[in-house]
C-alpha cells in the first residue's frame, strides 16, 4: 500500500466535549481531532507534528494549553471568485480586551449573552478593520457565530485568564465582490495588549497571525502595530501550476496505411503476375496494373487505419533514465495535493499520481479520517520534501501485461503547524519501494511498501512562552503520535 510514510492510516475523527456538534462540518474550519496537533497533511505525510495529551498519569501538561494564558485569536481570510470571507476564533480574554462586554459571571459567557457579543465583535472588527477588494472598501456581512464550552480541567494551566482564555468563541464574516478579485487589502486597527509577554519592562501589544488561503495557494501574515497592513495581488498563479509534469509513456510505434490504397496495390500486383503468366493478356494486365498503382499512390489520404509496426512494434520499456524521470515528479505531487482545501480537488490531484484501488484507500483513511483540522485552526504545511537516494530496481512487463517499475527511495520531509500563535515542526526520514506503472491516463503510482522511518527532529517555536522547545534525534517509528508505521495505535486510536 502507498501511504508515503504511514503505512496504515485510520485515524478516528472525534469532537472533544466542548466542542459544538455542528463544528464537526466537514466544511467547517474548526474542529478537534482526536490527538491535537494532527491535521491533514502532516498526518498523513510527515507522520504528524504532535503535542502530546498530558502526563502518563492523565494529568494536564503545558503542551495541552491552547491557546495561551492571555487574550489570543486566530484569524482566517479565504479569498474566492466571489469575495473573501474571514473566521475569526478568539477566546473570551480576547474578546474583553476589545469590546465593553458585559456578562453576570466575567469567568464565562451565558447562552443568553452570545447575541449582544456576536454584536458587540461584528461592530468592532467592522469599525476597526478594512478590508477592500479591488479598491473599494467592503462592509462585512455577518455569516455565522458560535461558542464553545471550555475544558475546565484544564484551569491549573491558565492561573492568569482562568476559564476567559479557553472559552472560544468563532465569528465568520463575509465580504462579497462585485467582480472577481484581483487585489485584496487588509487592515488590521486594535492590537490588544499581549498579556501573555508582560514583562518588568511592560506589555507588548500582541501581533496578529493571518492565515491567507487565494486560489489554492497559503500563506501566514503577521501583522504588528508598526506593519497593519498586507495586499495581496491575483499574479494568475494557482496551486495546479506548481504540480510537476510527469513524462507521457513512450507510445508503440504504429504504422499508419491507407486501406484504399492497399487494396488499390494488391491489385495492382494481381495485374503484374497475370501478365508474367498470361501472355494473351499481358499488355491489358500491365495497363490494369499500372491504373492500380497510380490510383494508389494517389488514395493515401483515403480510410487511414493505423497497425503495430511489423519492424518496430511490441512493448516499449523505459530506461532506467526515463523511469526516474517519471518517478520523481509523480512522488513529490502527492505532496503537492494535500495543499488544496476541497476534498474533491484533493482527490482529483492524487489521482494524477496513483491509481485504483490505491487512490481510494489513501482518499478514505488519510483525508477522511483527518479531513477536520485540530482546535484553533492550524495551518499545516509541507515546507520540504528531500529525496536523499533514489534508484530504480527493475524495468519490464507487470503481472497484468502492463509496462511498469519498481523504485527505491530513501527521503526526508520537513513540515510544520501553525497556530495559536506559534509552530511546531517535525522532520521525518523514510525508506520505501515502490511499484509504478502505465495507465491508459498516463504513470502511476500502483503500490509501495515502506521498509524504514525516523523521525530525524522535532521542535516548538513558541514566542509567547506556553511550550517548552525539544529537538533532536528521535527513536524510529511514530509513537509520539500514538500511530506507528504499520498503522496500529499506542494510544488505543
């Protein structure tokens, strides 16, 4: 089976308690898996960027704690043919430092209080923020908001904010376009004071981490108090154009012929032998003969059928040149599709590099299981995929009589995970082999088997303090993550 480093994925999706039952939308931007940190690409590819649950004994450890001891957000901005639409998840320490919010209990929000909130924010990031499309300031329209039940087992980690920094509330807001965008500015107005960095010096003002998603393509702003302010230009580049071209099989050659002007040539050559044989009638024979083939000659462009090259035809088998150059787009693509957000185009561009029943199974038990990504939003991202020794092993004919290949790969990826105000990042090394052959769409990926994985580093940049930062080489296997190569679960998954 290929999986590109996990071998068997089947991973469960589960909403934590606190988590509103129609965050679970397959559509919807913010939902929890069951191992926070896990998401789409970097599960399935880079074995995962994990922070673990707790302690052994089941306790709350600080790399649970999202998001931070303070005022934190995070922000979304999907641009599309028909405007941009932005989702704002913040929490409840967020949310008081930029509006006058007034609630009975100042620890936690009322289901009755939610719609002079959802108010009070659209008028503040609609007073505060601009956002203009094709030069012209967009007014936001309100397009969902909801709010989640924070986990309180968790409140020994937040002695600052309490229940105020993991009470998480989620506005979406739509900006429509007259036109398609060409150009999009966004402004951002309050930076709230970053509770979370106050030092003897004071506080700093927080900066703003934008997550932009245009044409399939994203990327993370951060916006400051000294820089407000990013504009993002339509250069006509989308992600299908960073995919590689994968060689076309070298074709059999044919032998193209025109069946009138066979037929005109065999008779022409019947004339010929009567007239050798037939004496009587050699000087008719040769006349008929002579007709035949200039009537031939003259038909080539008649019926055309096309036939195996009776000197050049058969099996036609790359070198072993020809094979890596195959070889090699076709595995960095799959990295390439897991950066589209549509499951359909998901799907679409893995089976540009597998087929049959493959391709379902990496589609179902990858992006299925992992579709939703973890709370807070995390952005996830292949940031390198570095093939380290390639060679290929055997060129020749499959079992089903189809041209094919087997190559052995040895590689790292790098990835990383962005939220809540800081990453985490992971580098992985595999070993693998895998059997390619030709489709009538074109190569593809049939199958490998993975031989070796380490993972080579994992680390935690945290400006804001929440983590601790570990590097450095690391057992074989995934059993960080609670899945290991063979696909069982250390954490009961």
């Amino acid at each position: 089976m290929v999986s590109w480093g996990l071998k068997s994925w089947e991973p469960a999706l589960v909403l934590r308690p606190d988590v509103p039952e129609s965050w679970a939308d397959p559509n919807a931007p913010y939902a929890t898996v069951r191992r926070p940190m896990l998401c789409v690409i970097l599960s399935c590819l880079t074995a995962a960027l994990p922070v673990p649950h707790g302690s052994a004994h089941g306790r709350p450890t600080a790399e649970r704690a999202h998001p931070a001891d303070g005022p934190d957000i995070d922000v979304r901005v999907l641009i599309g043919k028909e405007g941009v639409v932005c989702t704002l998840l913040l929490n409840l320490a967020f949310v008081d430092q930029v509006i006058d919010a007034v609630r009975e209990d100042d620890e936690a929000i009322h289901p009755i209080e939610y719609e002079s909130h959802r108010l009070d924010l659209i008028d503040h990031f609609a007073a505060t923020n601009q956002l203009r499309i094709n030069g012209q300031v967009v007014t936001p329209k309100f397009r969902s908001f909801e709010v989640g039940e924070p986990d309180l087992s968790l409140l020994p980690l937040f002695p600052r904010s309490g229940a105020k920094a993991l009470t998480k509330l989620r506005l979406v807001l739509e900006y429509p376009a007259l036109a398609a965008p060409a150009q999009v500015g966004l402004v951002w107005g309050e930076f709230p004071p970053d509770l979370v960095l106050e030092t003897e010096a004071g506080i700093p003002q927080m900066a703003i981490n934008v997550q932009l998603t245009a044409r399939g393509l994203r990327k993370v702003l951060h916006l400051t108090e000294d820089e407000p302010e990013y504009v993002w230009h339509d250069t006509g580049e989308s992600l299908a154009d960073l995919f590689a071209a994968v060689p076309k099989p070298a074709e059999i050659e044919k032998l193209e012929l025109s069946v009138v002007s066979l037929a005109l040539f065999v008779v022409g050559g019947v004339a010929v032998f009567t007239g050798v044989f037939r004496r009587p009638a050699r000087r008719r024979a040769f006349a008929a003969a002579v007709l035949a083939f200039a009537g031939g000659a003259m038909a080539t462009s008649l019926v055309r059928v096309e036939i195996d090259h009776p000197f050049g035809g058969g099996v036609r088998l790359p070198t072993e040149a020809e094979a890596m150059a195959v070889f090699e787009p076709l595995h960095a693509n799959i990295y390439r599709a897991f950066d589209y957000v549509d499951e359909s185009e998901i799907y679409d561009a893995l089976a540009g590099s597998v087929e049959g029943p493959l391709l379902d199974r990496i589609y179902n038990r990858i992006f299925r299981g992992l579709i939703l990504q973890e709370e807070g939003g995390a952005v996830c991202r292949i940031d390198e995929v570095r093939p380290l020794e390639t060679r290929v092993e055997s060129v020749g004919v499959l079992e089903d009589d189809v041209v094919g290949f087997m190559v052995w790969l040895r590689w790292q990826v790098a990835g990383s995970v962005s939220h809540w105000g800081h990453s985490h990042s992971r580098t992985n090394q595999y070993e693998a082999r895998y059997t390619v052959a030709q489709s009538p769409a074109g190569w593809r990926i049939r199958d490998n088997e993975v031989l070796a994985q380490e993972v080579i580093s994992t680390s935690t940049t945290d400006p804001r303090g929440m983590l601790p930062t570990e590097s450095g080489n690391a057992e074989s296997g995934n059993s960080e993550s609670g899945i290991s190569e063979s696909g069982t679960s250390e954490s009961g998954r």
